[in-house]
C-alpha cells in the first residue's frame, strides 16, 4: 500500500512539470520547425551558442506571452548571436559573402512581391523584425532560415579561413554603383540606395540589385564593399 501512495504522490508531484514541459515543447518545435537550417549549423559550428540559445528559447517558451511574442523573442534572441558575430563578417571568403549577399536579395524579392513596395521598404530599413511586427514572420519562414544559416555558414568560414580585403570607403561604393549604372540600373535606384528613405518604393529593389551586384563585382573595390555589406546583415 505504501509504494501505491508514493507512486500515486509521485504521479501527481509531476503532473504540473509535464504540462509545462508539453507547453515548452510545442514553442520550441515550432521554432525548429521553422529554423532547421539554422539551428543545424550552429550546433555543428558554434555548439556553445547552439545550447544557450536552445535554453533560451526554453524560457521563452515557459512564459505567458501569445505564440506570435515568443517568435519574435525567439527572433531576437538569434539575433543576439548574429550581433555578437557580425565583425566577423569582414574575414568571411568572397563566395561565403556571395551566397549571404545573394539569399538576401532573394529575401527582399520575396517580402517585395509579398507585401508591396512600401513595407518591403520598411523591411529593408529596419529588418526582418519589421515582418514581425507587422504579423507576417511565418509567410517567411523558409527565407528567415536560409538567410540565417547563410550569415552563420559565412561566420563560421570568416574562422575557418580568414580573409581581409581592407576597410571600405565611400569611393569603393561608388565604384560599384557606377558599374551598376553602366549595366543598366535605374538613377531611381541609385536615388532610392543614396537616400535609404523606407517610404521611397524603389529602395527594396535597388537593394536587391546592389545585393546581387556585389555578390559578382570581383575587384578589389567590389569585395570590400561585398564584406561591409555584409556586416550590416546582423538585422536579417
């Protein structure tokens, strides 16, 4: 009789802990769900950012916030580690800064055909977490992954093989933006690049395009400006 009472206490000691336990989970699945890639890499790259993130998102998950906050708590704590790593960026290899710099331009083709002009130019102000604020993360899921895992793949090769192509300058992004022009690009676009103005309806395709300039634009000028580029991602 006795161990019938304490196996009955024991049951009942932990149903409290299961249910919190199944709360947590369902968070957290869903953000693996939604994160693979990224989550994959970290844990095969950075496996002490990968646990302490993973434990973070166990106490995200254990709070009373809706499902929609914790994603975007969720969001910011991945940003976290890409604020952390971003300097880094400078010594990533051209094809790593190529791939980052082309999955970003895919990002902002998605939320511009997605969402329009305007909060396309929001998004590409302010970054990715201008989707959560305006509710439509999840339409988006598969391009926040891919651009993540792409920042941290290029991370980890900027540790694996550093390279320095030097500090950028104001005359390197002209250069690249005088290429463009001679390839054909808009003057709208180069307006809408020089004045970053989110409210201009040309400033999320300009970037795209500077985006994918870069990725290809091999001198010396083209690479640094490739890497500075991509040290301002960390919001992405």
């Amino acid at each position: 009789m006795r161990l019938i009472f304490t196996a009955l206490f024991l049951l009942l000691a932990a149903l409290p802990v299961v249910a919190q336990e199944r709360l947590t989970s369902e968070f957290e699945t869903r953000f693996a769900e939604r994160n693979p890639r990224t989550l994959a890499l970290l844990q095969a790259e950075f496996p002490e950012d990968h646990a302490a993130l993973l434990q973070r998102l166990k106490v995200i998950g254990a709070t009373r916030q809706s499902l929609a906050e914790k994603f975007a708590a969720g969001f910011d704590a991945v940003g976290v580690l890409r604020r952390k790593y971003a300097e880094r960026l400078r010594f990533a290899p051209a094809e790593a800064l190529s791939g980052l710099l082309v999955q970003t331009a895919l990002f902002h083709d998605a939320v511009h055909a997605g969402e329009g002009a305007i909060a396309c130019g929001v998004f590409a102000k302010n970054g990715t977490g201008a989707l959560y604020l305006r509710g439509v993360s999840a339409r988006y899921a598969t391009h926040i992954d891919a651009q993540s895992t792409m920042f941290f793949a290029a991370v980890a090769a900027a540790v694996e093989d550093p390279q320095d192509f030097g500090q950028s300058s104001p005359n390197d992004l002209t250069a690249l933006l005088t290429t463009m022009a001679e390839a054909g690009m808009p003057k709208a676009y180069a307006e809408a690049i020089a004045s970053g103005n989110p409210a201009n309806r040309n400033l999320c395709p300009a970037l795209s395009t500077m985006f994918r300039a870069a990725a290809v634009y091999g001198t010396p000028e083209g690479l640094r400006v490739r890497a500075d580029l991509a040290q301002n991602l960390e919001g992405y």
